[in-house]
C-alpha cells in the first residue's frame, strides 16, 4: 500500500469521530435555583427529552434566585464556546435580557421557560432580538383564574378576609400577579386583602411569614398564594395557631403532588395548574430543532402542553383519579 493510501485511509477514519463530535449538542439550563422543586422538573423534563436524541447533552447551572449569578453564568457561558444553546429560567426577566442578546450575538441559541424575557411580562413572542422561542403561560392569565376562583368562594362572605403569600416583590413576575390578584380583588367591596406575605418559594420562609400574619390576623377566610409551597408552610402556621384549615380557602399554584395530595385529601382547596416538566421537554426538543436547522414557534403556551382546567379542585380530581403532576414539590 503506498503511501498517499495510507494517508488517505488514516485521514477518513480520523474523520469520522470528528464529524460526529462536531455534530453533537450541548445545551445549559439555567435554572432560577437548582434546589427549587419546580426548576428541578423543568429538567427533569430537558433531560428526559435529551435522552431521545444520541447527539444531546445538557447540564444545569444553580441560579441561587439571584439575578447577578445568573447574568454572569451566561457571561461564562459565552465566554467559555462550550454550549451550543442555553435553556433559562429567568430571575430577573428585564436585567437579564441584555446577557441574553450578547449570547444570540455570539451564536448561541436561547430559550426561556415559565416567563418571558423582557419588560413585558404578558408578551409572550421573545422581545429579545434572536431570541428562539419563550414556553410559557402569560403570568397574568393564570392569576386571574386564581383571583376570579377566590371572587366566586367570597361571593356569600362580607367581609370576605384574604390573605396573599407571594413569592418575592422584588420580582418583576410576582409583582404582575400580586398587582393582578389587588386589581380583581379590588373591584368587590366585600373582599378584602388583610396581609401580604413574601414566601421566597419555600415551606420555611412561608411558615414564618404565615405565623407574623396570624399574630394580628387571626379571623381570615382565604389564603391566595402563586406557589404550593408557601401552602404548605402556610399549613403548620395555621395548625400552630389552632386553626381549622378546612374552614380556610386555600388556594396555591403549581400543582405538584403534595398539592394534589392535599386536595385530595381536602385540606387545600385548589391550585393552579402548571406542567414543569412538559415545559422542560418543549424547549429542549425547540432547541434541538433550531440547531438543526429547522424552523419553530417563538411562543409555545404552556397551557397546550396538557388538557386540564386552569385550576385544580377536589371534585376535578375526583372525576381523573389517574391524573399525575409533573413534580413533587
């Protein structure tokens, strides 16, 4: 075999690990906190779809619910040339869109989940330049559902006495339901909210503010929250306090299992649907799509991602006994 041959034989088998290495796509998650139940589905959902294709990897990035660590892990990210796409679920939807378009500039395909990026929280097609694609549910149409569902419970009750756990003020999307659930309640004289409280997304911090409220409130007839899990340190306090929580409109957001468990059982009243892990699977298959070459829409709405009733009640469930959430809580 003379030499050019041999070459030329070296050379293409050398090029066949290369081609496929240069095909293979590596996908970031960046999550708002790696530790937060929710984010955690929304990669299991990433991971399960990955698990389809032979060419994808992906790895999550823990955003501690700190916008400045996640602006700069898209800094890094960038910086780095490693991945081919970034998956985000943002904590600061406005301070972060500017990162996001130095990714796009630099040829890296972003998606975001649970909210859109950019001023607008209700425009869900991207308003960053380049963005790929937003999978999400308009934050106000969701608590509108929860706020007209405490309007019909209040509708015999005067004074009706509400009370909100929130997630954080300072951000943007929990400001855009709080500003949502004041607007609906506002509009009846019988309602009114008593206290507000920040649960931070977590059982612990919720107990807390719960206990604080209950200290000077003690007579209330609802508690509206925009996440299961300030429901559930919101129910220690209220068995603390030696309250009937049965007698209490609870109504919280995210529908995991410990949330249908509890209405199940019926100790909570309702929750609002949401699909972590559909909402994963979709931007990760959009992602990979995009990376091929492929045309996709920039807004999938997170409510076509499952057929259920916007909020979730014991006589629903009741009549869906197979029904599954997406994630534990």
């Amino acid at each position: 075999m003379n030499t050019a041959l041999k070459a030329a034989i070296f050379f293409s088998t050398m090029a066949a690990p290369l081609a496929a290495q240069a095909e293979d796509f590596n996908v970031a998650f960046l999550a708002a906190s790696s530790q937060n139940g929710f984010n955690q589905a929304i990669y299991d959902g990433i991971k399960e779809a990955a698990s389809g294709y032979d060419n994808v990897n992906t790895q999550i990035f823990d955003g501690e619910f700190s916008a400045t660590a996640q602006f700069s892990q898209v800094e890094d990210i960038v910086a780095g040339g490693k991945f081919d796409a970034i998956i985000i679920t943002p904590n600061d939807t406005v301070g972060i869109a500017t990162a996001l378009e130095d990714a796009v500039k630099a040829g890296v395909k972003v998606g975001t989940t649970l909210f859109p990026v950019g001023p607008e929280l209700t425009e869900m097609d991207p308003q960053v330049p380049g963005l790929t694609v937003t999978v999400a549910s308009n934050p106000v149409v969701g608590a509108t559902a929860q706020a007209n569902a405490v309007v019909d419970y209040c509708a015999d009750k005067d004074p009706c006495k509400v009370v909100v756990l929130i997630g954080q003020l300072v951000f943007p999307f929990d400001n855009v339901r709080n500003d949502t659930y004041k607007e609906i309640l506002g509009e009846h004289d019988n309602i009114e909210i008593v206290a507000t409280g920040e649960g931070n997304y977590s059982p612990q911090d919720s107990m807390i503010a719960m206990q604080d409220i209950l200290q000077a409130n003690r007579d209330i007839d609802v508690v509206l929250s925009n996440a299961d899990q300030h429901l559930m340190g919101a129910e220690v306090a209220i068995a603390d306090a030696g309250l009937d929580i049965t007698q209490i409109y609870t109504l919280g957001g995210g529908l995991n299992q410990i949330a249908v468990d509890a209405i199940k059982a019926g100790s909570w009243s309702g929750t609002l649907a949401q699909f972590p892990k559909s909402m994963g699977a979709a931007a990760l298959d959009t992602m990979v799509e995009t990376l091929n070459g492929e045309t996709v829409p920039t807004w999938i709405d997170e409510y076509s991602l499952r057929e259920t009733p916007k909020i979730i009640t014991k006589e629903w469930l009741d009549e869906n006994q197979d029904f599954e959430p997406e994630w534990q809580g």
